[in-house]
C-alpha cells in the first residue's frame, strides 16, 4: 500500500507545483502584455514600501521578516561620517576599538554625501526607494538574461512582482533596508554589467563596485574565465580611476585606508574580540572564532586558508557554470564565494537570493542536487536567523540552546557552501542539452551582442 501511495502522492504534489507555474506564468503574461502601465504600477508600490520601511523602522525592532537591533543603524553612522569629513575630522580611527567606524574605501564617501542635503527622514525615505529601485534593477537584469524578456516586460514584471515579493518574504533583503545598506546598489550595478551588457562598456561598472566596496574584485573572474580580456581590462580600468580620483581628493583618508587599514592587518585583527561580529558574522572565517572553537592563533591561520579555498571553489563552480552555458548560476556562484569567503558576511550579504529563480530555470531544468541546495538556501533566507544568536556569548553549556545557536548562525555558510559544491559537480547528460540555447534565449542574447 506504500508503493501505492507514493507515486499518488508524488503526482499530486506535481500537480499542485504545476498548477503553481502555470498561474505564475500567467500572472506574468499579463504583467508583460502592460509594461508601462504594470512599471507605473510598480513604482507606486516600492514608493508606498519605502515610506512604511521610512516610518516604521526607526520604532520597532522588526521589518516583514527581518529581525535588528536599531532601525537605519547603518546609514545614520554613515551620515555622521560625511558630516566629519565636511568638518575636517577623521574618517578612518588609528585604534579601532568600536564597530561602527566607516567600512568602505574613500571613494564610497560619496554615495552618502547627498544625505547631508535634507531631513533625516526624507534620507532615509529617499535611500529605501533608491535600494528597493537598485534591487528591481538586479531582478530584471536576471529576467532579461533568463527568461528573455525585453526590458520593458523584465522592468515591469520586477517592478510589481519580484522587489515588492522579495522585500516582503527575503529576511536578507528586509535586514538590509532596515539598516540602510548600500549593497543592493552594488549588486545591481555588478549584475547589470555581467549579465547583460555586451558593448565596450562591459566592465566598466564592476571596477567602479570594487572601488567602491573591494568584494566585487572577485568578479572579475568572470570576465577572465570567459576569456573577455577587454572587459577584464575595463573593469580594472574602473576600479584604478575611481580609486585615484578619490586619492586626488582624499589623499590622507586613502593612504589611511589602504596602508594601515588593509595592508596594516587592522581591518581583520579589529574583528577578533567584537561579539558582534562573533555571533551574527555568517563568513567560513568567523565559524573558527565561536564554540566549539575559540578563534585560537592555530585556528584563525586555518580560517584564513578556508576562505582562500572557498574563493577558489566559487570560481571553480563558476568555471562549471559556464561551460553549461549558465551565466547567472557562474554569478552567484563568485558572488557567495566571496560573501562566506570574506572576513566578514553579514545577513543582508545574502541579497543573492534573489537570483536563485534565474538560476533554476537559466537554460532548461538543472540537476536535483543542484536545486536542491538552491531551495534549502531560499528556505533559509526565509527566517529570521538574528532570533537565535547569543551576542554576548554567555551559553556555553552544549545543550539544546547551543544547537540552535550554532545552527543557525552558521546556516547561511553551510548552504552557500552547498550549492558552490553542488555547482561544481559535472552535470548529467540531461543538464548538458539543457546548456543548449533555447529559443526563449537567442533573441536576447543577439540583440546583446548588437549592443
């Protein structure tokens, strides 16, 4: 009666995720049919988003999903920076013995100052309607390249579909409004880039994120394993004038930056005693420094190793990635890479989710194992994981409360890691016609390389 009931059950549950898409494509169809109308639509609803986000966070500790300790805790330490600056004051401290000190190079000063020009409120209004617009921008970049919409339908359909859906569902993506993050417009702009375009630009804004935040120079790898050497030199060319622009003018902050900070080994040794970043840190690095290790010299050498290995993973996987012709999954792959193989990754690091539906429909259906890692990944951006940290490391007994504890803090490490392994592993015959271009995908794809 079992084998009976199986196979019955599995068909129902086919049924029902059959169902599901079919009403999603729909759904979409009608969205695409009325781009301008669906985009105008779509724009009022980040823009009601924006005001609740502008409204509610400041009073209450939580937001859809998203769980944090002070609203715009983020963003106000940022405007107190530009106020500084514009003061002659520091930017950067010699001793860092606090956690809020300005984490970014020189250059991304400029991302901020516009904030010093209004009220509190309307900046924070103003930044929240800016990350929700960034984070359209990211989804329909991946829908054009994906599905093949034009950018018309893919504009519209990420404007009233997907960033409303994520911001309400995606703890990652509602932590890092809450805080008033600059990720998104990072991740955007990277994605854009990458993704979709194919003229002498291409490049150009991935140099600009690395100057702006030094994580994204690990997407370069995609131009290099794509062999693209005049992206690759573009995007080098990016990073090097932002960077020099922002030395021009910021001399001191720039030498600061780069010769204590990151060459001095302060920016990491500042992170070792910071309970902060102990608990709530979801990078292979800071799994070394809680229970059941200690963050010993011994272990932290190992760390250090770990997120060597874990970049040269993601680029391997990357590699796999697009010798199956699947863009979009070579991109996440570098982009978690180098989130867990960081010193530090926060949760709203993993605003990555928000590719995953790209990579599991990029090209045809991909490998069980594969979706797998990709489901237990959006599983786990779906709870609030800041519920079960200890910051100040008081529980040691290893109990029930320390398996929670250490479960989920290191959730979004175990499932990154995952899915880096899980895209590595050489796809069956069946993933391999799935790399062969389909017919919703060449149209975009020349009309990219039109430019």
């Amino acid at each position: 009666m079992a084998a009976v009931r199986r196979p019955a059950a599995d068909s129902a549950a086919r049924r029902a995720l059959d169902a599901a898409m079919r009403a999603l494509h729909r759904v979409v169809d009608a969205v695409g049919r009325h781009p301008i109308a669906s985009s105008l639509a779509g724009l009022a609803v980040l823009a009601l988003l924006s005001w609740y986000v502008a409204w509610h966070v400041p009073t209450s500790g939580w937001l859809f999903t998203s769980h944090y300790d002070y609203g715009f805790k983020d963003l106000v330490y940022r405007i107190g920076d530009v106020r500084r600056v514009e003061r002659g004051g520091a930017l950067y401290y010699a001793q860092i013995d606090r956690l809020e000190y300005f984490v970014y190079p020189p250059a991304a000063i400029w991302l901020f100052w516009p904030l010093t020009w209004v009220s509190i409120f309307a900046g924070e209004l103003g930044w929240t309607f800016a990350s929700l617009l960034a984070l359209a921008w990211m989804i329909a970049s991946a829908g054009h390249l994906a599905c093949g919409w034009r950018w018309p339908k893919a504009w519209a359909v990420a404007l009233l579909i997907g960033a409303p859906v994520s911001t309400l569902v995606f703890q990652p993506v509602g932590v890092h409004l809450a805080l008033g993050q600059v990720g998104l417009y990072l991740a955007a702009a990277a994605t854009f880039d990458i993704l979709c375009v194919r003229n002498r630009a291409r490049g150009f804004l991935t140099g600009v994120t690395a100057a702006l935040k030094l994580y994204p120079i690990v997407y370069f790898a995609i131009f290099a394993l794509r062999r693209e050497w005049r992206a690759l030199g573009t995007a080098t060319a990016g990073l090097v004038a932002t960077t020099a622009v922002a030395w021009a003018i910021f001399p001191s902050y720039s030498a600061t930056y780069f010769f204590h900070r990151l060459l001095g080994g302060n920016e990491l040794r500042h992170y070792w005693q910071n309970k902060h970043w102990l608990s709530s840190s979801s990078s292979i690095y800071t799994v070394l420094f809680r229970q059941p290790f200690t963050g010993s010299p011994p272990e932290r050498a190992i760390g250090f190793v770990l997120c060597v290995v874990v970049i040269l993973l993601g680029v391997y996987a990357a590699w796999r990635q697009l010798q199956e012709g699947r863009e979009i999954g070579a991109f996440l792959c570098v982009a978690l890479a180098s989130t867990i193989g960081s010193p530090v990754a926060w949760d709203h690091y993993f605003i990555w989710v928000v590719l995953v539906p790209f990579v599991l429909i990029e090209r045809g259906r991909i490998p069980w194992f594969r979706a797998a890692s990709l489901w237990l990944f959006v599983l786990t951006c779906l709870v609030p994981l800041r519920l079960a940290r200890n910051e100040d490391l008081s529980h040691k007994a290893y109990d029930w409360v320390f398996v929670v504890i250490f479960m989920a803090r290191n959730a979004l490490t175990a499932v990154s890691l995952l899915w880096l392994v899980a895209a590595s592993i050489r796809a069956s015959a069946p993933g391999a016609q799935a790399a062969q271009p389909s017919a919703a995908t060449k149209e975009p794809t020349q009309a990219r390389s039109a430019g």
